[in-house]
C-alpha cells in the first residue's frame, strides 16, 4: 500500500479546489441567489438551502448499493453547492455585493470551515446514538429501521451542517 506524503495531499486538494470547487462554484447563479435573499430575507433563504441539503442527505443515509454508487457523490455535491450558496447569500446580505469572482469567494469560504469539524463530529455522534437505541429494541426491529435512521441522520446532519456555516459567517 502507498503512503500518501503531506505535499500529496496537499496537492490533490489545490487540484480538487482549484478544478471542482471552481466548477461548482460556476453554475452557481449569484443574480438568482440575489433574487432569493431579497425576495424571502436571509433567514428563510438559508432554510432552503438547507432542506435541500437535508434532502440529499436523507436519500444517501437510507443506503443500499445505488446509494453509495450515485447517492453520495450527489450528496456531497450538493452539500458543498448549498454551503456555497449561504456562503454568497450571507455574503450579499452584509455587504450588498453579489457578483463575487471565485478567488475571492474562496477568502469567504475559509470562515465556514469551522463548520466542516463540527460535521463530523455530528455526524458520528448521532450515528452512534441511533446505533445503541435500535440495538436496544432487539435485532429485527433493528434490521427494518437502519434505513430509516440512516436517512434521518444523513438529512438531520446535512441541515444542521449548512445550519452551522450560516451562523459562522454572520458572527462579527
């Protein structure tokens, strides 16, 4: 097995974020989003963003083969868009600038990555909680209801995440 050196790593996250991210951050229409803020306020704008991340992360939590093949690659997607979109949206709302080229979104983007730590943890938390509870009930039960849990806990984290990264950019 070959051992990855720290410059690697370092180099194949300069390529993910100089290739995906920027992709991503391409087909992100910034007038619309200027157009959500001001239409529905910051706070329920942000709310859609992250029951569209809660959706994706229900489907992909529910598992299964085609989940894992298609499922978390979209969800991973679409996470990292709607971060994107509160990103711009919060970013618009505090300064009323919307059209903001990629080099300095990614200054912005640096804030919320608070947010990235507190994912994880979340995640594996809720995880094990719902683990200990359903082996509780006994291992049939059990067996009907990972599924379920699993979407409930992948949309729940989904939610809270972009929840999380809206709360870290409007603090001072």
């Amino acid at each position: 097995m070959r051992k990855l050196s720290f410059p690697k790593i370092k180099q194949n996250i300069r390529r993910l974020s100089e290739g995906g991210f920027k992709q991503i951050f391409s087909r992100i229409d910034q007038m619309g989003i200027k157009k959500g803020v001001d239409e529905m306020g910051i706070e329920r704008f942000v709310n859609q963003c992250a029951l569209m991340a809660a959706g994706s992360g229900l489907v992909t939590g529910v598992g299964g083969l085609g989940s894992m093949l298609i499922g978390i690659p979209l969800d991973i997607i679409n996470l990292i868009t709607q971060q994107f979109r509160v990103t711009l949206a919060i970013s618009y709302h505090q300064t009323g600038r919307y059209e903001i080229r990629f080099e300095d979104f990614f200054k912005i983007i640096a804030r919320s990555l608070k947010a990235d730590t507190k994912l994880a943890l979340s995640k594996n938390i809720m995880e094990e909680v719902a683990e200990r509870l359903l082996l509780s009930v006994g291992s049939k039960t059990y067996q009907r209801l990972v599924p379920i849990v699993g979407g409930i806990v992948g949309g729940a984290v989904n939610y809270y995440f972009i929840k999380g990264v809206a709360k870290t950019l409007q603090q001072p």
